[in-house]
C-alpha cells in the first residue's frame, strides 16, 4: 500500500531482457535503506527488490506488467518517480493507493499557468475507469486531485514542489504515464454496475 507522495527520483542504468520479463536496475539515493523483497513504487508500479549493489537495486517486471503499463518504454537515464510501502500508524498524506496500474493515459495538453502547470490526460474510453471532480488520481505514482472531469480525459495541477521533486517536469506531449483510479471510485462503480444488471 502506498500514498502517492513520492520519495525520491531513480535514475534507470540497466535494462535487461530475461525472457518475457524485464530486470530493472536503478540508481538511488533511498538504496542504502531497501532490503531484498521490499516493494517499491516505480511510476505508480509496485515491484519487488530482488538485488542490491551499493548505490543501484535491480527489480523484475513481469510480461503482464508491461503490457499495461509506461515501464516497457523505458531507457537508459529516464527518471522514475519511487516511493516505498507506507507504515503503518504513519500519516496518509496523499490517498490510498494499491500501486496497481489499471492502465495507460496519454499527456495531451500542457497549460504553464503563472508558476504551475495544467497537464491534461485521454485514457481508454472502453474500460470501465473513471474519475470525479475533485477526486483522486494517481497519475506516475503521483497522488493527484482531478480537473476538468471528463468520459476520458481529465486534467490535474502541479505545483512548483511537485514539477521539481517529480518526473513531471520530464513529460511531453503524447507520453504515456501509468493511471491508477482511486480505489474507493472503482469498487462504487462495480457495485453500481452490479445493481444495475
């Protein structure tokens, strides 16, 4: 279980293919305090530690994990945004969050506004996903309140702290990042569903 407030940025030095599974090796300031079988958020992705080598620890995403989500466009140096599982008794300061990826959204506008920035986001109108206005999204890992709801779109503000601290300051137009709905959202929406049929 996670908050969505990140920790720290990794840095991406080794990528290798085993099989259908992709072995992940970053460089971060947090390695020194990881411990073999510990789960990390990577861009909203929860995967486990399987290596460690002083600065640099090296996780395993699986054929499934990829396919649903940004991590399979992964290069060399990119900037992932990290953050490790929260303790319990600690303060939920931002939602909860499974880091579980429900899917793949695509950054369509970028609006700078006097010190913040707009950023807008489609997503697949087939799935059942959706938000709510002022509600909660986890876009990269990244706690997120909801502007302009919308079928399959929606926008969030980030603050100067949130575009420095995060890899926010490194999408563009039409990169994917990885969308986790709110939790609370997705089992209403169920039963709703549910009830109706």
């Amino acid at each position: 279980m996670f908050t969505g407030i990140i920790e720290n940025i990794g840095e991406v030095i080794a990528l290798d293919k085993d099989r259908t599974n992709l072995q992940i090796t970053i460089k971060s300031s947090l390695t020194n305090e990881l411990k073999i079988d510990q789960s990390i958020s990577h861009n909203g992705v929860c995967l486990t530690v399987v290596d460690i080598n002083k600065n640099n620890y090296t996780v395993t995403a699986i054929d499934e994990t990829l396919s649903k989500t940004n991590l399979k466009s992964l290069k060399i140096s990119d900037k992932v945004n990290l953050e490790r599982a929260m303790k319990l008794g600690d303060r939920l300061d931002g939602h909860i969050v499974q880091g579980h990826v429900d899917q793949t959204g695509k950054c369509i506008a970028i609006e700078e506004k006097n010190g913040s920035w707009i950023f807008t986001f489609s997503y697949d109108k087939n799935s059942e996903n959706i938000t709510i206005e002022k509600g909660s999204i986890t876009v990269n890992g990244v706690s997120l309140t909801v502007l302009n709801s919308n079928i399959n779109k929606f926008s969030v503000a980030i603050i100067p702290y949130t575009y420095a601290h995060t890899n926010f300051n490194s999408i563009k137009i039409n990169d994917l990042v990885n969308l986790e709905f709110d939790v609370i959202g997705k089992y209403v929406s169920r039963l709703t569903k549910a009830y109706k049929s």
